[in-house]
C-alpha cells in the first residue's frame, strides 16, 4: 500500500485556522432535518465521508437533501414522510450513522436493510437492536442481531424504561429517536454523562424532553419543526491542533469556533491538569451549542491520572492525549476506557502499537493503558488501519519525531476532517 512519507519538522506551528463542523452535531443536523416538518437549513455542516454516508441514506428514504459543500438543504416531511428503500442503506465507517438511524427506523412501519465497511461488521450492534426489539421492532443480523447486515421492519413502538448498561450517546440517542416515535413516555437513565447533542436538538426542533441528573423523560407523538442549524467546529479535530501546539516547541496556535459542550470538553480539563498553556478567549452560543476560540502555546507538561466519568467526556480524543502524554513528564495513566476497544479499530492496541513503532513507552491495560514520558519520537513505518483518528494522531506524532514517519492508509482521515493535511501545512512556519 502507497504511505505518505511525513518529514521531520521540529519546529514551531504558529496561526489561526477555522475548526470544521462537529461530525456528531453534522450527522443529527440531517437526521432531525429529516424527520421534521418544513426545510431545514444546515450550515458549517461536515463534508466528511462518515457524514455524507448519513445524507446518502436519507436520500435512500425518500428525503431531499441539497448539498453545497458546507451548506445543506434539507426537505422534512416528517417521520412519517420517510419511505422504503428499495437498495440497502450502507452507513460506510460511520457508527453513528447506524445507531440513530436504527433508531429512527424502528419506529417505520418498512424493511430496511443497514451494512457498512469491514470496521463497522466489527462493531457491537446488540446494544441497540436488544433495546429497540424490546420497544417492538423486528430486526434480524449476523449472531442474532448483533452485527451488520443488519435488517429491521419497524412499527408500532410501545416506550421503554431503560438503564444503558453502557455510557454510550449513540445508544442513547437511538433510543430517544425511538422514544419520540412510541405511544407514551419513556425513561432512559445513563451510568454516566454522554454526549448531549440530541437532547439538545430535540428542543431545537420544537421538541419536549426533561433531564434529571442522569434520567432522561421523553413523550412519544411529538411533530417536529424544521429549524436552522449552524455547526459548531468539532473539538474532537481541536484536539489534534491543541496538542500540536502544546508538543511542537515554539508554537502558538488560535483555534477559531470549537463546540465547548461540557460534555465533549473533557481534554481541555485534562490538558489544563498537565500543564498545558491554554486559553478560552470567546463563548458564545450557536443552535443551543456553546462556543469559543482556543489559544494554545508550547507547554511544558505532567503526567496526569484519567479515569471514571470524564472518560465519556473525551473518549475520542484518547488516541491524541496518549501522544500529549509521550510529551509530559512523568507517568499518565488512561483507565475505566474499555470501550475503546469497539470503536474503528480497537484503540488500546491500535494507539499502544503504533505509537510504540515511534519509539513511545506505553503499555495496554484491561481498559486503557499507561504511558512513560518524556520520550524523544524516532520516527518508523505506521498505519492508520483504517481510522481517521489514529491516522492524524499519527500524523501529528511526525511533528516532533526525529526520524521520517511513513503513515500507511492516510485516506481514512477524511471520514472526520477532509482539510487535515491542507490545515497542517498552513500553520507550518
Ligand atoms: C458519538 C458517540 C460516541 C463517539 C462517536 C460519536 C455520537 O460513541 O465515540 O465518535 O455522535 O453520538 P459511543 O456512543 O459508542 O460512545
């Protein structure tokens, strides 16, 4: 497989780029678009494949999506206004994209047939189909409905009082988009804060929803009204700048538009632990999304301990925070983060063994893994196996390596963040 060969670069980063759409706040943007009544309008949506996988099935069923790069248009008719499609609806790499739409599906009364790429047969389906089955939908699949192709005829859903057994917000939010379609109200309490983007939509839309600490109260035959969305900048993208700047030496960085929802800002908790120089210059709020700009200069950084209820809070942004922690002085230690292990690829051995290629000390756990710093990158042949996330923390690494990087399948960063390399490059003194 042709790598792309990544220089040494040891220098300092300095600029300001603007951080692209949120790929979670892009996917629902379309899904909520769709499932209202009126048009939608989208704008600083994601042009990443994952998202454009989302508009792709809607198409599928039947909904008009205008797309202009960033800019969608989006013609809802409601639940009720989606219609069978005669091809399979293939969600490519994107996880989200097949939880929620599940959910959405559960409550039509058709057939539907979900597959995606090799990642995604992987990836534990069972967390949502058991629930959605138990509300009454009729879905089938490989091991009895745990994994893609996945076929579902829904219809006629009765509510649900649920306790995710895991803290997962695509779980949830599949749930809740069944929840809105079921006749009476149902109940779904988390084990710990996920991220709340759907919540928030829902009320976006004309929605009524109620949270109580960890319970979530959701009536059923609520109508939807099209509403204008503007996508915050994706901190989990942030995070591969923020740490750039604080690890390149002589760097400082400005961060334009990055969604600060509390429940996705957990590496600004973590970076802020380690010593990072980092500043939050603006708040403001756009679609009921808090943001702001980030300022972050080369830090001198500790090791820290990260585990219990901020895991949620940043389970993304691990591959990239075990990078900053071959950076900080001292020992970090990543646990309560099994969940890694079912994303793209198994993060705990995909992070562990590529950043060890780079000469890191890091070791696997159960559920995370502990890394020894500080330690100078030499530079090696890695691979992204195929996860966006994994390839730009890789590409990051090469930064401060001393030693030529030659990352293998670099496509797959256009699942999140298509203008990676262009933004690199530009911040590139
Ligand atoms: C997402 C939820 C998280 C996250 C994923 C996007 C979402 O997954 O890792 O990248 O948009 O709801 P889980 O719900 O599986 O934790």
């Amino acid at each position: 497989m042709e790598s792309l060969t990544l220089k040494p670069f040891n220098g300092g980063l300095a600029g300001e780029i603007g951080i692209p759409g949120d790929k979670s706040i892009s996917h629902r943007s379309v899904m909520f678009g769709a499932i209202s009544h009126g048009v939608t309008t989208v704008t600083n949506f994601l042009p990443g494949d994952d998202c454009l996988s989302t508009i792709s099935c809607f198409r599928k069923l039947g909904v008009i999506i205008e797309e202009n790069g960033q800019n969608l248009r989006i013609f809802g008719k409601g639940f009720e206004g989606l219609t069978e499609s005669a091809e399979f609806l293939d969600v490519g790499n994107s996880g989200t994209t097949i939880r929620l739409l599940m959910g959405i599906l559960a409550g039509r009364p058709f057939y539907s047939v979900l597959h995606g790429d090799e990642s995604i047969a992987k990836r534990p389906m069972i967390r949502v189909t058991d629930p959605l089955k138990t509300m009454g939908a009729s879905i089938d699949g490989r091991k009895e409905g745990g994994f893609t192709p996945l076929g579902i005829r829904g219809g006629n859903l009765n509510p649900i009082h649920y306790k995710l057994p895991v803290a997962s917000a695509q779980v949830k939010s599949a749930l809740l988009l069944a929840a809105l379609q079921a006749k009476g109200e149902s109940v779904i309490v988390e084990p710990a804060e996920t991220r709340d983007h759907t919540e928030r939509m829902i009320q976006q839309f004309g929605g009524n929803i109620q949270r109580e600490n960890r319970m979530i109260k959701i009536k059923g035959g609520q109508t939807l009204k099209a509403s204008d969305v503007h996508v915050p900048g994706d901190i989990s993208s942030a995070a591969f700048f923020l740490t750039a700047g604080a690890v390149a030496d002589g760097s400082e960085l400005t961060l334009k538009n990055v969604g600060l929802n509390p429940t996705r800002s957990g590496i600004l908790d973590v970076m802020e632990d380690m010593g990072a120089t980092l500043e939050v210059i603006t708040e403001k709020e756009a679609s009921r999304e808090p943001v702001g700009d980030l300022i972050i200069r080369s830090s001198r950084l500790r090791g820290t301990v990260i585990e219990g209820d901020i895991i949620p809070r940043l389970i993304d942004e691990i591959p990239i925070i075990a990078l900053l922690a071959t950076q900080a002085e001292g020992k970090t230690v990543i646990k309560d983060a099994a969940e890694l292990k079912v994303k793209e690829t198994n993060r705990i051995d995909t992070v562990v063994g590529e950043l060890r290629k780079l000469g890191a000390r890091i070791e696997a756990t159960e559920d995370g893994m502990i890394v020894y710093g500080k330690t100078q990158l030499t530079g090696g042949r890695v691979s992204s196996h195929g996860d966006h996330r994994i390839g730009m923390m890789l590409a990051i690494a090469s930064l401060i390596c001393k030693d030529e990087v030659y990352l293998e399948n670099h496509q797959a960063i256009s699942v999140s963040y298509p203008q990676f390399f262009e933004h690199l490059n530009s911040l590139k003194r």
